[in-house]
C-alpha cells in the first residue's frame, strides 16, 4: 500500500510537473519568439535611424557651410555699404561746404556790386566761375534734383565760358538775381 500510495503521489507530482513543463514551455518559446520579432524591429528601427542621423548630419555639414558663405556675403556687403556710407558722407559734406561757399559768394557779391556779375573784374568771374564748375563736375546728380533743366544750362554755360559775361548788355542769362 504504502508503494502504491507514493506512486499516486509521484504520478500526482509528475502531472504537476509536466503541466508546469508544458505551460512554462508554451509562455517561454512565446516569449522568445516575441523577443526575437522585437530584436529584429529594433534592429531595423537602429538602421533606419543611423541612415537618418547620417543624412541629417550631412545636411548639418551643408548648412552649416551656407551659413559661412552667407555671413562672409553678408559681412562683404557691409563692408561695401560702409564704404559707400563714408564715400557719402564725405561727398555730403564737400557739397554742403560748396553750398555754403557759393551761397557766401552770392551774399557779398550781392551787397557789393548789387548783385550784376558784370560789374566784376575778369579774376573774380573766373574763380567763381572755377569754383562753380567744380561744384557742377563733382556734385552733377545731386544738383539735377535741385536746378531745373533751364536753371542748370545756364550754370554750365557761365562756368565753361565766363568770359561772355564781360562788357555785355545783362540778358536772360545774367538776370538771375539771389533771393
């Protein structure tokens, strides 16, 4: 009985055991079977994003040139428009002295001869003459803006042949008067 009793037991044990066996067998190949589908996603997921990160990268690089090329464009035209900046200024400020220097000429020839050139001597037509040229010459562009068409011929022709202005009878040309 006891022998009898004690292989019911061990068969009883056996059952539990292969049960357990079986169950255990069937979660763990499932389990491994999943991990493994798992491990080959992420061993896609790791390809598909090294190939990004590689591309990205290179688009960095690329970028990261554009953005040279773009400062270096950037700090040449700068450089240009400061240049012209000064240029300006400069050209800006001759011109004001011009300005102020003819408009000084006009007001004393003005007081002292009652505003006629003619009355001048020859050396002083041809410095104002010289004088306005050069204003002319180096300032044309921005006097277009401030002569009418007829106010600038007949600026340029008193500067480039002053001496018609000698001994004549005043005409349309000389009758300008300052205001």
């Amino acid at each position: 009985k006891q022998l009898e009793k004690e292989a019911e037991e061990d068969e009883e044990i056996y059952d539990k055991m292969a049960c357990w066996c079986q169950t255990n067998d069937k979660e763990k190949t499932k389990a491994i079977s999943d991990a493994e589908a798992r491990v080959e996603d992420l061993t896609t997921t790791v390809e598909e994003l090294t190939a990004s990160s590689s591309r990205l990268n290179t688009e960095i690089k690329n970028l990261e040139k554009e953005v040279a090329k773009n400062q270096d464009a950037l700090d040449k035209a700068t450089a240009i428009r400061e240049k012209q900046l000064a240029e300006f200024n400069a050209e800006e400020k001759d011109l004001l002295q011009s300005v102020s220097a003819l408009t000084s000429a006009i007001v004393v020839l003005s007081k002292h001869h009652g505003g006629a050139l003619v009355q001048l001597d020859r050396r002083n037509v041809l410095t104002i003459a010289a004088t306005v040229q050069h204003a002319l010459q180096r300032h044309a562009s921005l006097l277009q803006g401030v002569l009418t068409p007829s106010e600038f011929r007949a600026v340029s022709a008193f500067a480039q042949a002053p001496q018609d202005y000698f001994d004549a009878a005043p005409t349309f040309k000389q009758s300008y008067a300052p205001q």
